[in-house]
C-alpha cells in the first residue's frame, strides 16, 4: 500500500446556492483541523446538481471566503454538476434490483393522504405510486424501503464517535432518489461521490445525522465502503452555546467588511 492510501481523507461540501455564513465556517475549520490533525487529505467538493439555485458567482465566492479562512483544499474540486453520468449509474445498479418505482404524486397529493411524518418532518409517502408500474419519462423515482430494507437484511449501523448507530432507515419510508427535474438527489449524489473520492471521515452538521441513515443503506445497496461519521452541533459560540440565529448566518464576506480577521472568527466559533 502507498503511503496516500493509508491517509484518512475528509472533505467539505457546500453548495453554492448562497455565501459562506459561520455556520459554514465552523464545519469547514473543524473538518480541515481534524484532516490536517490526523495527517489526512482535505478536499473540497460543490454539490451543484440543483441547476436551478446553484450560481458560478456564489461558488467563485465559497472558494474565496474558504482562502480567506485559511482552509487548504486538493485541486481539481469536483463539481457534482459534471458527474451525471456517476449518479446515473448508480440509479441503474438499483433499478437493476427492482428497487426503484415512477411517482407522479404531487407535494400537496402526499400531504392530502399522509397522516405520519418523516425524518425531515415532511408527510411520509403512503406509497400511492408503488407497484403501478408507471412510465419512468416525467416522474420521480422513488426507493421501494420495505424491499431494499429486505434485500439488506440484518442491521445496517454506523460507527461514530467509537459507537455503533443503527440505521433503521425504514423511518425515512419511500424516499425520492432521483428528482424528474435534476435526474438526480442529493443523496444519490452525496453517497456516489464519498465513495469515488475514497471519502473515510464524512463531518458534517448535525442536521444531516438523520440522512445518514439513508446514506448507509445506499452505501449496503451499492456495494460502497461506509466511512466513519462525526456530526457537529450546529453553531456554537466561545462558551458553547448556540449563537444567535441571525449572527449564525451572517454572511462571512459581511464579517470581513466590518474588519473581522479570520483569527476573529475562530474565536467566535470557540475554535483554537
Ligand atoms: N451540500 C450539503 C450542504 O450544503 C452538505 C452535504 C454533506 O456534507 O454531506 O448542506
């Protein structure tokens, strides 16, 4: 094995549908500290796939805001917008296992019918569509849980921490793994590209703890290599706690239009 095999590699993922705030900050300065701890590869990733929110002037500034900040990344970064194909491939590995189904059902015709929840705290999709065997051209896709769940068997967990988690991602129900508009997810996206990137430490705020239980079954179902978690508490000032919602997300360009220097906002996330 070469010594760049042995390397643990981290990664921060944005995507540039608005500025770096110190939300962002905190994720992106914990990560690179840890890789550069750890003696571990650092990349940099743009989850680009939703066409429609993601700007070439927003992502010229994450690059900028990152420099700033002192955050070092491997080049070329990948961008998921070039990389259909990789997603598209994956989606076909599970179509291959009769995993995926057509969804012609609305947001308002799921909510209409649906009385439980999901993890996200959306209307759980009852399955309207399941079993219809509806054309593919204009629909979503959705993941059939009950039988990828099945095809899985056993327990599907997560080490974080030093602890295992179990995944259960039945609680996610029949999720949306490629949207008609972008032929894609996120979570197709997120999974494939961990994966190509040879990706061992994923952290990551602690409001995408709940996808990972998705994630992992994606990974079982793909044949992928799970790498280990570390979910961070959202933002958090010197004293540990949660700073003020409105500084939380203010933008870092603004913080350093007022004079505040990178040492300034690593002070203000209690980071060393
Ligand atoms: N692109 C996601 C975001 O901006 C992060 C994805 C991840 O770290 O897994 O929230």
């Amino acid at each position: 094995m070469s010594a760049d095999e042995t390397r643990k590699v981290f990664r921060f993922a944005p995507s540039p549908n608005g500025y770096l705030h110190l939300g962002h900050a905190y994720s992106a300065l914990l990560d690179f500290d840890l890789a550069r701890r750890e003696g571990g590869r650092f990349l940099l990733r743009m989850e680009d796939i939703d066409k429609g929110r993601a700007r070439p002037e927003l992502e010229a500034a994450i690059y900028e805001d990152l420099a700033w900040l002192g955050v070092v990344w491997e080049t070329p970064v990948r961008r998921q917008s070039e990389h259909s194909a990789d997603y598209a491939a994956a989606l076909d590995q599970l179509v291959a296992l009769g995993l995926l189904y057509p969804c012609v059902c609305s947001r308002a015709d799921i909510a209409g019918v649906s009385r439980e929840r999901d993890l996200d705290g959306a209307p759980l999709y009852p399955g309207t569509c399941r079993g219809k065997g509806l054309a593919r051209d204009g629909a979503n896709l959705r993941l059939d849980m009950a039988k990828a769940a099945a095809l899985v068997g056993g327990e599907v967990s997560w080490r974080e921490h030093g602890k295992e988690i179990i995944a259960a991602p039945q609680q996610w129900g029949d999720v949306v793994l490629a949207r008609k508009d972008i032929g894609t997810s996120y979570h197709i996206a997120v999974t494939v590209d961990d994966a190509l990137q040879g990706v061992t430490d994923v952290v990551r705020g602690r409001d995408l703890y709940e996808a990972t239980r998705l994630h992992r079954l994606l990974q079982e179902l793909l044949g992928l290599p799970a790498p280990a978690y570390r979910h961070h508490a959202l933002v958090l000032d010197g004293d540990g706690r949660k700073l003020a919602k409105s500084r939380a997300s203010e933008p870092l360009r603004d913080l350093r239009a007022e004079g505040a220097t990178p040492a300034d906002v690593r002070a203000m996330l209690g980071l060393p």
